[in-house]
C-alpha cells in the first residue's frame, strides 16, 4: 500500500516535470533529476528492514525485560566457539542460517539445536545479488533453506530473515508466499565490516536497552571476543538475556 502511494506520488512528478521539459518550463535535466531520487528512494527504502516500508518484520520487544541475542551467517566452525561463550553465561540466542553452510556443516548446525538454541532461515546460498532476483528465485532460496533444515535436524522454522536486511516488493511476496515471519533486528553491530572487537562492542552497548535485539554473525573470528565482552556488560546491568523466539514472542517452529 505503501509503495502503492510513492508510485504513485512519483507518477505525478514524473508526469509534471515530463510536461514542464516540453513546454520549456525547466531543462530535460529536470526529468533525470526525479528518476535518480526515485530509484535512490527505493534503495534507501528496501536496505533498511526497520523502516517496514515493504514489509512488516519484527526487530524488538519494547516494554519487555532482558534482551535478545542473534546471529547470522553460519553454521560455521566459529559457531562452536560462540556455542561454548553462551553454555559458559547460560544464554539462548537465535541463529540464522545459511542453506549451503548446513549442508558444509549439519553436524554443527544440529548442535545448535541440541544446545538449546533456535534457527531461523537466511536463505540458501546469501546471494550477493539477492536484491535484485526474481520473486520465484526468492522463493525457491527460501525453500532450499527450509528442505536443508528439515533434512538435516527434522524442523521446520516459521523465521526468515533476508540476507543484507534487504526487503523490496519481490522479496515482499516471496516471504508472503512461503508464509514465514520476518524477524530484523534493532540494534546492528556492523561485526562484518569493523575488525576491531573493542569498536563493535560499543556500538552495541552504546544505546542499548530492554526490548533490543542485536545482530552479529557467528562465521567471524571477532565475535567471540564480543560475545564475552558483552555476557559481561549485560550482567552488570542486570539485562537477562532470553532466547529470541520468548522475547518476541513468536512460534519459531510449525
Ligand atoms: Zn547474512
């Protein structure tokens, strides 16, 4: 309904700048100038998931106690040592993972399971140009994602979160076709692009709060550090961290 709108909306500037070129009102310049804002719009629209612009997800659990902790990428041999921080402080997180990782590594995807945590479909393969595949490509990502899932650990997740955070209309209507909830995230740790562990821990705990659900990816080395930097700081705040699927109270698995 959204995009409904802004097509809309920039149908009428297009048309009206298209008019006011040709009857010498301003330079044909003009018309390129709006076609450049409404594609730049769009981009800025569908990479930022928070803005549910596309579509609704769930980032946080405002007005709830604790926090929650996510990480995406995986399984990956750097996931057991994330798996080994959360046993030490008692915690549960959400992992959102890969179709080809677990197909690399079902052992350690099974052992997230086993060790009490819960997953989530990121699609098959990560695309790197998963914004711009068709809606049947999409859909065919997140099927793979899920067969893999079932095929190696028996479970069916209800969770999706899009590669990049990236949402647009065709990602839109494949995540309505296969029916899985939309979970982003409200507080981004930028783990993938920072190496520094020192630098990406406060940008966590900068404006942390009750409610929050962070990001981090489990396949880099640097998170380790993190996660231990951070069980600690939510400690000494007193901020509990639960497992994703209690916090934001959604069913993970159908
Ligand atoms: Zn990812």
């Amino acid at each position: 309904m959204k995009y409904k709108i802004l097509r809309i909306i920039f149908s009428f500037i297009l048309l009206g700048s298209v008019l006011g070129a040709l009857n010498g009102y301003w330079s044909g310049w003009f018309i390129l100038l709006v076609a450049v804002i409404y594609v730049s719009t769009i981009l800025i629209l569908s990479t930022n998931i928070r803005l549910n612009f596309f579509q609704n997800s769930i980032h946080s659990a405002m007005g709830r106690e604790g926090i929650g902790l996510s990480f995406d990428d995986g399984p990956h041999p750097n996931t057991l040592k994330i798996l080994d921080i959360l046993d030490e402080f008692e915690v549960k997180a959400l992992f959102f993972c890969i179709g080809k990782n677990i197909a690399e590594h079902p052992e350690i995807y099974r052992e997230i399971i086993k060790r009490g945590h819960v997953v989530g479909n990121h699609t098959f393969s990560h695309s790197r140009k998963f914004g711009f595949l068709s809606t049947r490509a999409i859909i065919s990502e997140i099927q793979q994602c899920d067969h893999i899932a079932t095929e190696v650990a028996g479970l069916k997740t209800n969770l999706f979160r899009p590669p990049f955070g990236v949402i647009n209309p065709k990602v839109s209507r494949a995540i309505t076709a296969t029916g899985h909830i939309t979970v982003g995230w409200s507080v981004r740790s930028y783990d993938a692009i920072t190496s520094s562990p020192d630098k990406i821990f406060q940008r966590i705990t900068k404006d942390l709060k009750a409610g929050d659900l962070i990001l981090l990816h489990d396949n880099i080395p640097q998170s380790a550090k993190v996660l231990e930097q951070l069980l600690v700081f939510l400690k000494q705040k007193n901020l509990t961290a639960i497992r994703p699927d209690h916090l934001l109270d959604i069913d993970a698995y159908s």
